[in-house]
C-alpha cells in the first residue's frame, strides 16, 4: 500500500542503508510489487518512504515495459543549469491544457508545474552493494530528482510552491472530459 499524506514519513528526511542484506532486499521486493500495481496513476517511480520504510532507496520504471532500476543512498553530485517539465501521462492526452505537469502516487489527484534539471549525474549502489555513478537527462533525470526529494523529505507539491507554481487537480466535468481546477491555498 502507497501511503498517503500527510503520514510524516514522507516529509521526514530517510536513513542511508548501511548493507544489503535479506531485510533490504525484502523492502526492495516489497517496493517492486507496490509500483507494479499502482493503478491510476501507473507510477513511473517509488521511494521507500511511500511504502512507510524509512531507507534511502528507490525504484524506477519509465515505462510499463521497462525494467525496474533500483537505487541505493543515491546522491545527485551534478545538476545541469537547464530546466525542463515534464509531460503528463499518455492516458491524460484528452486534457485540452496540454501543459507539462508532475505528480505523486503519495499525493492523490495532485498535480503541478515544476521545472526541474533537464540532467543530472548520481551516485548510487545497486542491489548487489556495487557503487555506480550515471548521468541521466530527460524524464529520466525528472524522475530520480523526485525519488531523491522523497528520501530528503521533500514533496513535489513543496517544490511546486518553492517556484511560486500552482497546483491542480483532474475533475470530470458534465460531459464526463476531464478538465484541470486550480487547487486553491
């Protein structure tokens, strides 16, 4: 189960993993079967702390054909100057506000514009207690930018105020068209 705010595991900075042993390995399992069976949203990426753990870890998925990455105590040690957004998922190209908007499995019906690095470079350990590092660009750097917010402690929804955004939410309007509705503060 995905947990939700406002559980304060998710604005509570996570402690690093000190090896990878059967417990790490569990939490990891555990993490893999919850981003597979998130569903509305499908979920492109999950930190530990939305699964309650409290461990620097997390876990991608780009796409729904695409291999599970795990990252251990990763460290983002480059960010490019450049910004980007992100688009919204394929399911959401009915909007007619075609804008670039992210959102959280943690954070349900939540959306925003947000400019993160459109590359970035980390540090991390796989699975196997190897140390890698690995430049990433595009959705890609988006999405190990918000995974690593998560394990700081920090919300997209923080970041989205940070750059004096707004937040929206996807309502049904009479015809049944989804439409975009400012979230007022």
């Amino acid at each position: 189960m995905i947990v939700q705010t406002p559980n304060p595991v998710l604005t509570t900075p996570s402690r690093p993993v000190g090896r990878v042993d059967k417990k790490v390995l569990s939490v990891i399992k555990q993490m893999k079967n919850t981003l597979v069976a998130a569903n509305h949203p499908k979920g492109v990426g999950l930190a530990a702390p939305q699964i309650g753990v409290p461990l620097c870890i997390f876990i991608t998925r780009p796409r729904e054909d695409a291999k599970i990455d795990v990252f251990i105590n990763p460290e983002i040690t480059w960010t490019s100057e450049e910004k980007s957004e992100i688009k919204r998922e394929e399911k959401d190209k009915s909007l007619k506000d075609e804008k670039k908007l992210e959102g959280c499995l943690s954070i349900n019906n939540v959306w925003g514009h947000l400019k993160r690095a459109s590359r970035v470079k980390m540090k991390y350990m796989d699975i196997k207690g190897k140390t890698h590092e690995k430049d990433f660009s595009g959705f890609m750097a988006t999405i190990v930018q918000h995974e690593t917010d998560h394990l700081r402690g920090v919300l997209f929804t923080q970041r989205v105020l940070e750059q004096k955004e707004k937040l929206y939410r996807i309502e049904e309007d009479e015809k049944g068209q989804e439409k975009l509705v400012e979230i007022e503060l």
